[in-house]
C-alpha cells in the first residue's frame, strides 16, 4: 500500500443567503425558526432559479483551474446526494419526447468537457446520501491502489434542492452547495490514514427522530473501529471536523468519546447551515484557515447521512500543509 494524500479543499454555495427566520416565514422549514436557531444554526444559502447542481460543481472545479491545483487528473469522482443531481439534462425534454438520453446527461461527463480533462475517466457516486464527499475520497484512494499508472483524482460533491423543496432534513437548516479536493499520490497537506463506512439499510427510509436516535450509537460505533483500523486512540486524535448539525449533539458524543470538545470543529454552522455533502471540506477549509494545524496532527472528518450511511476518514497533516493554509 502506497501513502495517498488529500488537499486543495475548495467549496461554494448558493447564491441567497437567507435567515432561518425568513425561511420559516415562507413557509419552507418542518421545525420552527426558534427550535433550529437553539440547535446553532441562523443562516442558510440557497440557490437562485436559474442555478443548477452542476453550475456549483463547475464553480468549485473553475476554483481549482484558476489556481493551478487541478493538475491533469487521471478521474472524476462525482458525487451527489439527490439522484435529480446526477442528471444535467433537461427532464421536459423527457416529457416531451419520452426518449432517456435526457436522463442521462450526465454532469460528471460535462466537467470532464468543460475543463479538458481528457485523459480522465468518469465515475458517478450517488448512494451514499450527505457521506458521499467521504465517500469518494475513500473510493480515489483505493483507485489509485489499484491503477498502477494513476496519479490524481479529482473529488466532487454538488447538490441543490430543487425549487419548492423544505430546507430541513432531520431538524439541520440545508444549504444548496458544492465542494472539491484533490487525492494524489505526491506528498499534499494530508496523508490519508484510513476510511471507514458503515451502511444500515434497514434503516433507509427511517423517520426524523428515528434517524437522530440512531445517530449517537452509530457515530460511536464509526469513531471507534475507525480508530481500531488506523491503531490509534480517541486521546491521538487532535481535531474532530464534523457535519453541522446539532450543536449539542457533539457535545454529548465528545464525552462518550473521551474526546475534547475543544478538539471538535463545526465553526461554519451558524452561517452557512448543513451543506448537504459539503460540510467536512468547508469546515476543514476554515480550520486551516485559523493556522492551527500543524504538521503530524491527525484529523477525523466525520459524516452521517440517509440510506443511513455513516463515514470517517483520519488525515493526518503533513509539512505541506502551511502550504495549504496560505
């Protein structure tokens, strides 16, 4: 097994941000605005009209080209939430025509065009709910295990909720957005220690408070053989970089833990809501924005999402990720 790496966290969001409170004023939360304002959250940013899924991967991606940390990557691993956002093409052309090539304009494909990433293939990652952004990282890792003559891989996760929707989902004010980072075999701000998934298929179509009372076990359970699989201890970890959900939540898993709350890192939550995917890169991307990591810290990323899928990667940070930070 060859070291990999992860860097170049990139993420963008819908366009409005908007208050919980005008949110519930339009009639578009399950929960009220003061319930979800005590669990941390106060802003959301949704998407205009006109703003597809694939307009926020384009963005994400564009971030990367602009700055010199796309590279030529050998694949695209393109993953969604929504199965509506693994599709680009136009579903009244469907209706009108009944032919499915408008189901299958696929937007991974698209990217690939749109920023002449020619040698890369394409892979379509779409069941595996908010854990996915994990998910696909843990799924380039094992490619370039694998793919002898492979070098990078680009990580992309973008969703937007279509027009009309509820933005809540098991009480976490959703934000529409994106986010991307690189996996490659050249020495990056983080070397990727291990990945852990767990999948409770039974549990698929569970309801709100069924998921969040599974949510303290599984979560326990993920850390734990997380940590069993890298040999390391809950007391080795130095930064936990969670989903934003509820503010206390993480208050109760970091004493079940043995866990420092003052290692758990959710800093983006009251502006920017729980971006579906996303939530892991943007607030990574804010914790070394702070300059408080530092060379061999080990981080757990941490996510749990529908299907119920719950995910953890361990980075742990190299001599380049000062790098990262500036």
């Amino acid at each position: 097994m060859t070291d990999v790496f992860v860097d170049s966290f990139v993420y963008s969001l819908g366009e409005r941000k908007i208050h919980v409170n005008e949110t519930a004023a339009a009639g578009r939360l399950i929960s009220s605005a003061r319930d979800l304002e005590s669990a941390g959250f106060r802003w959301h940013h949704v998407c205009e009209p006109t703003t597809s899924a694939y307009d926020l991967a384009k963005e994400v991606t564009g971030q990367l080209a602009e700055s010199g940390r796309l590279g030529d990557v050998d694949a695209i691993v393109y993953a969604t939430c929504l199965p509506l956002n693994g599709n680009a093409g136009d579903p009244a052309q469907w209706e009108r025509t009944k032919d499915v090539k408008y189901l299958m304009d696929f937007p991974a494909s698209r990217l690939q065009a749109d920023f002449g990433l020619h040698k890369a293939v394409v892979i379509g990652l779409n069941q595996q709910a908010c854990t996915a952004m994990l998910g696909s990282v843990r799924l380039a890792h094992a490619l370039l295990q694998v793919e002898a003559d492979w070098n990078r891989v680009l990580c992309v996760t973008a969703d937007r909720f279509p027009e009309g929707a509820k933005y809540e989902q098991a009480y976490n004010l959703i934000s529409d957005g994106a986010a991307a980072c690189v996996v490659s075999r050249q020495q990056a701000a983080f070397r990727l220690v291990t990945a852990h998934q767990i999948t409770n298929g039974g549990l698929g179509q569970a309801g709100d408070d069924e998921t969040v009372g599974s949510y303290f076990a599984y979560t326990h359970r993920l850390v734990r053989e997380t940590l069993e699989r890298a040999g390391l201890a809950a007391a080795d970890l130095d930064w936990v970089v969670t989903q934003n959900t509820n503010d206390k939540a993480w208050q109760i898993l970091a004493r079940l833990l043995g866990v420092g709350f003052e290692k758990v890192f959710f800093s983006s939550m009251p502006d920017v809501g729980h971006v579906i995917s996303a939530d892991n890169v943007v607030n990574l991307a804010e914790l070394l924005a702070t300059g408080r990591v530092r060379p061999g810290q080990r981080i757990a990323l941490i996510m749990a999402g529908f299907g119920l899928n719950w995910q953890c990667l361990i980075l742990e940070a190299t001599e380049a990720v000062a790098a990262a930070r500036d």
